[in-house]
C-alpha cells in the first residue's frame, strides 16, 4: 500500500492538497497521514484538534469511508526541513501539497511548495488552490526524453492503480532537433500500455516551458501532470537555474507530480 504524507497548515487554500489526497483513497488503496507544522512553537495539544476537524470536514464532503489515515503536529523552525526529515524518516511514497502563486519576492526565495520541489528526494504532488476532486483518468508524462525508459517506468506504475491512461509530450524550441515520433512511440510501448501517445509539441517562443505546457494542458485537459527534476539545494544555484518544475506550481491548473531525475 502506497503511504503519502499530506502536508497542510490549515489554511484554506490547503485544502485542495486534501481533496486531492481524498480522491487517491477512492481510486487505490492509500495510507495517509496529515501532517501540520507549527512554527510558532506552541502546545501540540492546541493544534491536533483543529488539524483533526480540518481534515474531517473535507473528508465528509468527498464522503470518503477511511480507516487507515492519521492526523501529525510536529513543531520546528523550519517548515521544509521538518517535512522532509519527516517523510524520510517515516518511508513516505510521495509528499502532497497545495500550491498557489507566488510574487516575484516568492520565487526568488522559494514558497515550501517550491523548496520541495528542487530539493526533496521524495516525489511532490503540488496541487493548486483551484482544484475539485474529480476521478484521475489521464495522466500527461512531460519529458526532455533524456532518460525516457526509466521515466516511464515510474509514470506508468502511478497510472496502473489508477486505472488511468498516459500521454507523453515533449516540447522542443524552433531551434531544438527534429524527432522521429514513429520511433518514440515504438519505444514508449515497450513500457507502457498500447495506447499511450507520444506528442511532439512547437514552443511558443516568448513563453517558458511551464507556460507551454499549461497552454498544452489547457487543450488536453489531464488529471495530473508528471514532471521530472534535477535536485537544487543552493539559494544562487535555484536563482540562476530555476527548476521548470516549480515555475509550473506557480501557474499550473492542475496538479503536478514532480519525481528526482533517475
């Protein structure tokens, strides 16, 4: 049984991670835990019962039967730190949580949604402050097709217990190599199911590629965006090469699902 860690800090706009996280149980079997971090350092005892009641209401709403789920308040000065320490020590599958846009100070800086993103070993579900649950169908893989097998392979062991189908896409600049998409279909089949597809999509040449891909998605219309990232630790090093993958968070309609490069 996959086990995810949902982190929220009781907000409002964090409940669309729960959502999210409510509509996993109804697809596959999930074990969930709901973690809060408090950093103001008060009494844990203050925190617990609000958290509980917070996750209880979105639960009510989806009217999701769950057994295996617990509610978390750990105290510590840093909020990232704490979720990932916490997650590692405590084997999680994946992280999930909300996302919302960030000003230009926000990203600069980085939100926690984004600190996860470039640094978490664990796979990340940024889920957008817009979303409602509905079913998970359609799961859009985008790839730099650098390491497209072993990718793949991860994307395709989301999607099974899902039951949903895949899509890959890769967008390429005016300038980028031309790819034989016959080809690359015959290798996505090889780990994948018969009907996923293998689109080559044109760059708007004045938007990044996170503002292409929600150009993208917002004609395909998926359930989940898949992205892979490599790891960045250092404020200069996120400053001068900011992760696609977070920019994407910052704007994206959907949820996405960020992996460490293999």
């Amino acid at each position: 049984m996959k086990r995810i860690l949902v982190a929220t800090d009781i907000s409002t706009n964090s409940r669309a991670a729960i959502r999210f996280a409510w509509q996993l149980v109804l697809q596959e079997p999930v074990s969930l835990t709901f973690l809060n971090v408090d950093n103001v350092m008060r009494p844990l005892g203050e925190v617990q019962p609000r958290l509980e009641q917070f996750v209880e209401e979105v639960r009510r709403q989806l009217a999701v039967t769950a057994d295996d789920y617990c509610c978390v308040v750990v105290n510590s000065f840093s909020v990232t730190d704490a979720i990932m320490d916490y997650a590692r020590k405590h084997r999680f599958d994946s992280i999930c949580i909300g996302a919302r846009g960030a000003g230009t100070i926000g990203k600069l800086i980085g939100t926690t949604t984004a600190t996860l993103i470039n640094q978490s070993t664990i796979p990340v579900i940024a889920v957008p402050a817009s979303y409602q649950a509905s079913a998970i169908k359609h799961l859009l893989y985008a790839s730099d097709l650098t390491k497209l097998a072993a990718e793949l392979k991860q994307v395709v062991a989301v999607a099974q217990p899902l039951g949903a189908t895949v899509d890959v896409v890769h967008v390429v600049g005016p300038t980028g190599p031309e790819f034989d998409t016959d080809r690359l279909q015959t290798t996505v089949r090889q780990f994948s199911d018969p009907t996923t597809s293998v689109y080559i999509e044109a760059a708007i040449i004045e938007h990044n590629l996170a503002a292409n891909l929600e150009q993208i998605i917002q004609r395909v219309q998926p359930s989940l965006l898949i992205m892979f990232t490599t790891q960045r630790s250092g404020f200069v090093e996120r400053l001068l090469s900011p992760s696609q993958s977070a920019e994407y968070a910052f704007i994206g309609s959907v949820p996405l699902m960020v992996f460490p490069k293999p």
